[in-house]
C-alpha cells in the first residue's frame, strides 16, 4: 500500500511542477495553462493506467505461452497507450517551449526534462 502512496505522491509533484512551470508563462492566457494542465494530467493518468493493466497482463502471461498469445495484442495496446502519452507530453513540452521564447531561450528538451522530475 505504501508503494502505491509512494506512486500517487510522485504523480502529484509531476503535476505541481508542470503547474508551476505554467504558472511563471505570465503572457499566456489562462485558458490556455488549464488546458495543457488538464492535457498533462490525463496523458500522466493514461500512461500510469496503461503500465498498471500491461503490469498485471505481464505477470499473468510471464512464462505461460498460451496466456501471452491470449494477451500478447492486448499488452502491444497498452505499449501503444504509454506510448501515445509520453508523445503528448513531448508536444506539450514543445508548446511550452515555444511560448517561453519570448521570454528567454529554452529548448522542449530541457522542458520535458523539467516536468518529468
């Protein structure tokens, strides 16, 4: 149970953080930062959701052919889920990024960086 605390913790500074990194963008609308707050959460929640089922898939079919050909689509969804969550992440960091250039030189690396600690 504390593994899963430890787990809901971790998610939650994820989010501050980004939250914080949204709120010092003070030229961009409101509107705006609750939308990729709210984009940054779901992919968060998605990508969390996905490892917990391919998890669980994985133990069930470890060492277990018939099990693993049963499931083995099923996981490559999950893979796909993860997958496409850490893809909006990046793009979120991209815009991000772009909306600081006004502001001072910063590379969507070093953003993605920032709201993955």
């Amino acid at each position: 149970m504390a593994k899963k605390e430890n787990k809901v913790k971790k998610q939650q500074e994820k989010i501050k953080s980004f939250s914080d990194l949204l709120d010092s963008l003070s030229k961009t609308e409101d509107k705006k930062k609750l939308l990729w707050k709210e984009s940054y959460q779901n992919a968060i929640d998605d990508r969390e959701n996905a490892h917990i089922l391919l998890t669980d898939l994985m133990k069930v079919s470890m060492n277990n052919s018939t099990n693993h050909i049963q499931f083995g689509a099923l996981m490559a969804k999950y893979l796909e889920r993860m997958s496409k969550s850490n893809d909006q992440i990046l793009k979120l960091a991209e815009l991000i990024a772009k909306e600081q250039e006004d502001v001072e030189t910063v590379s969507s690396d070093s953003i993605y960086d920032s709201i993955m600690q």
